[in-house]
C-alpha cells in the first residue's frame, strides 16, 4: 500500500482516575476515591517519557493527547508541566501542535480553563454525551442536564477555538424514533463545536451493562434501530456542513482532528502512561511494534520494563493489511487495486464506491467497517 514517508508522531498520554465508574466504560480506569496523587503520577509519566522517547528521533511531534479517565480532574499545573516536557523532547513549538485534553463539563471551570490554555491546550473533547437528560440517566453519567452546553459556552468563551462534542446513540431504555436524529445532534450543531464524535453504546462483557445484558436486565436498542439513528445521525450533520471523515467523527471544514487522524493514516504514536497503547514503526520502515502498558498502578508507577502489559511485533505484511482495513474506516478509502476482490465486494454490496482509482466507504459501508475489515484480513492472509 502507498503511504508516505514522513514520520508524523501523536504522543498520548492516559490519566486513569475519574469520579465515578460509567457502567458502560472498559477502559483503564480507576475511581477517585480520594485525591488523586498528581505528582506522583506525573512524574512516572516523565520518567517513561525519558525512558522512550529516546527511541524516537527523527519524528516531528504534530500532537499531543490528553485522555482518561477524566484527564480534566489532573491538576492543570501538572498538565503544564507535562505539555512543556513533551514538546520539548521533540524541540517542538508548542503553539504549532494540536493539544487536546479530554474534558468533563463539571470541569470546566473560569480558573481551570484560563489554566488549561495557559499551558499550551488548544483543543477541547467535552464529554457532554446528550443534551437530554433521560440519555445521561441512562448512560450513568456523573454530569447533569444542562452541564453539557454550560461547558461548550464557556469552552468557547475562555477563548478554545476548537471544540469537540462527543455524543453516544442508543441510551438503553429511552424510547424514540430510530428515524430521527435525536435533539442532541440538533443541539451540537446550534451550538457552534467545530467537532462531533458519535458512538454507537457498545456492550463491552466485562462492564456493569455486560453483565446486566447477560442477566437481561438491561433494554438495549435492537442493532436496526441503532444504526438507523447513526444513518439519521449522520444526514443531520452534513447537511448542517459537517465532513464525515471517520466512522465516527464529523468535522466542520478544516476542523478534523489531527491526532485521531494519526491512528487511521497508519502513523506512529507513543502512548504515555496507565494502560496506554503505542504503535510504533521499526527504523527501517518495514515492520512495527504494538505495545500496552499495564492496567495496574503499581506495576506501572514502579517504572522499567515492570509496566509493560503486551509487546507484539509485526511484519510488514501486517502493517499493511492494517494500514487497508483502517483506512476504510474512513472517507479517504484506499487503493482499489490493493483491496482486490474485497473492493469489488464492497461495490457490489453497496458498501464502497469508486472515485477514481479508490474505493470509499459509503455511509453503508461505515456501518460494516468491521465486517470490510475482516475480509480484508482474511484476503491479505498467508505470506507476504
């Protein structure tokens, strides 16, 4: 597969704690139930950065990610200090960089917010989730009605040019009209976000909605009714003239979002602290290493090879085959020669169409990325 040969590098770095457990959520995570020891945190988180980021020379740093966890609960001195060491390594100007942090809306204070800018934060992800208030009850979230667009005002006030919306379909229990794009999708739009990254409620075994599902107690929306919300979803987007650029993210022109973008272009991004992913490319440009750290604190703020959770090399096949399936998961498409009999499949089906000498997903296709993905695994298996 063609790609380029810049060596783009996004740093993310993961805060684990939060207020409270969504019933929905799988990620590394650990409830707050006291003060969560920033300094102490930070300081592992530096003492990775030195650790690795030796082996990246040669990178041009182009974004920086805070995510959680609720990122925003980190004492913004902290934040700042982490933003100066990282764009430091990569002697990057930090004003230059998209650096994104997570946010609660709870959080988003005057004074946390002045903070967060004055530290080089540029980008703002606000977890409003639903501007109703029967979804966020559904949803176990630990913010009210109303917090939600509190936030993107005062976001936009305490001067955050760009700021994403995410909002999460299919709110078990709440009854509407799959047809209809719920009034969220509406309120987003009304309110300015220069971004929106929709998800699709996904039951994951090991969370709280895992095990109600399998004790069937837990109404989930039936899969038709899901992805007709995502289809009304999306027609309410663009044509408010939003770009739909990845399964999940919708960007007004010029807002799409650097360092997610990374992860589907097949770029390397070094994944800083608890539980957090790295994909990191060998030096001859071939093959690549994944790499996750470990989901226990101890093992990770004990430092050294101890944090390291999984380490999987891959060939160049692999890097490639990955490099196709992700790439269908977004508006770019891939090389139609390279994708074979699955490009003719995904036309044929209605799940791709050809422009030029690419097949794109179309909104169809989105709603199989993982059935494409699949084939395109199964196609490019055996040697390379």
């Amino acid at each position: 597969m063609e790609r380029s040969l810049q060596r783009d590098l996004g740093v993310y770095i993961h805060f684990p704690w939060c207020r409270a457990l969504c019933p929905y959520c799988d990620f590394p995570v650990l409830v707050a139930r006291a003060e969560p020891p920033h300094r102490a945190y930070l300081d592992a988180v530096l003492g990775e950065l030195d650790q690795r980021g030796s082996e990246l020379a040669g990178r041009t740093l182009c974004s920086i990610y805070l995510g959680g966890g609720t990122p925003s609960l980190w004492d913004p001195a902290c934040i700042a200090e982490l933003i100066a060491r990282v764009a430091a390594h990569w002697h990057a100007d930090p004003s230059h960089l998209e650096i994104t942090l997570e946010t609660n809306p709870i959080d988003c204070s005057g004074p946390r917010m002045a903070a967060w800018r004055a530290g080089g934060v540029n980008r703002l992800s606000i977890g409003v989730q639903s501007w109703e208030a029967a979804d966020l009850a559904a949803l176990g979230r630990d913010h009210a009605m109303g917090d939600g667009p509190a936030a993107i005002e005062a976001a936009a006030g305490a001067g955050f040019a760009v700021i994403s919306a995410d909002l999460m379909l299919g709110a078990p229990g709440v009854s509407r009209d799959p047809h209809q794009a719920p009034s969220s999708v509406g309120a987003a739009i009304d309110s300015g976000v220069a971004h929106v990254s929709v998800y699709e409620l996904t039951i994951e075994p090991a969370t709280t909605f895992g095990k109600r599902v399998r004790a069937g107690t837990l109404p989930v929306l039936p899969d038709d009714d899901l992805a007709q919300l995502y289809e009304a979803t999306h027609h309410a987007l663009t044509a408010a003239g939003f770009e739909h650029y990845e399964v999940s993210s919708y960007a007004r022109p010029g807002r799409r979002a650097v360092h997610n973008s990374l992860y589907w272009q097949g770029a390397e991004y070094l994944g800083l602290g608890l539980g957090a992913a790295s994909y990191l490319r060998d030096p001859d440009g071939g093959g690549a290493v994944r790499q996750v750290n470990s989901r226990q604190l101890a093992r990770y703020l004990g430092g050294g090879a101890a944090r390291v959770a999984e380490r999987t090399p891959l060939t160049a096949h692999e890097v490639a085959t990955d490099e196709l399936w992700l790439a269908m998961r977004t508006s770019v498409g891939a090389p139609a020669a390279a994708l074979g009999a699955v490009a003719t499949w995904m036309v044929a089906a209605g799940l791709g169409e050809i422009a030029g000498d690419r097949v794109h997903p179309t909104l169809r296709g989105f709603l199989f990325a993982d059935q494409i993905a699949a084939r395109v695994v199964s196609m490019r298996a055996g040697p390379s």
